[in-house]
C-alpha cells in the first residue's frame, strides 16, 4: 500500500463516511486531541494484536480525523 495516490484516496473515502455518519464537525483542539488518541488507540490495539487489516484501516481513520480537525483549526 504505498502508493500515496490510492492512500489520500482512502483518507479522501473516510473523510466522506465520517461526514455522513456525524456531519460537519467543530470542535476545540483538547477535543480533536481526545478524538484523534481515541483513534491511535485503536491503531496500537490492532498493532499489538497483529491485525494488518484493522491496523491500516485505523491508520486511514488517524489521518482522516487529522484532516478534520485541519479542516476545523
């Protein structure tokens, strides 16, 4: 998977899914920060479990929340 193309393409993807599911979102930076650790939690989960498909799919939602909270600074 290291075609940067197809990857902002996943990030692209799920920067449309969190849209859909939440809406445009705004919040505070200590927020963002307690979002984006929730989501690098979940990166480290699948990590330790060993879980490739888990692990790129969270690394995807990672920078996409990090795209949000771009999008909201």
């Amino acid at each position: 998977m290291n075609n940067r193309g197809y990857i902002w393409e996943r990030i692209c993807e799920e920067r449309r899914r969190q849209e859909a599911k939440w809406g445009e979102q705004h919040h505070i930076p200590v927020v963002w920060s307690a979002i984006l650790s929730e989501e690098a939690g979940e990166v480290a989960k699948a990590a330790l479990e060993v879980n490739h498909a888990d692990y790129v799919r969270e690394l995807v939602q990672v920078a996409a929340v990090a795209v949000a909270a771009l999008e909201s600074a």
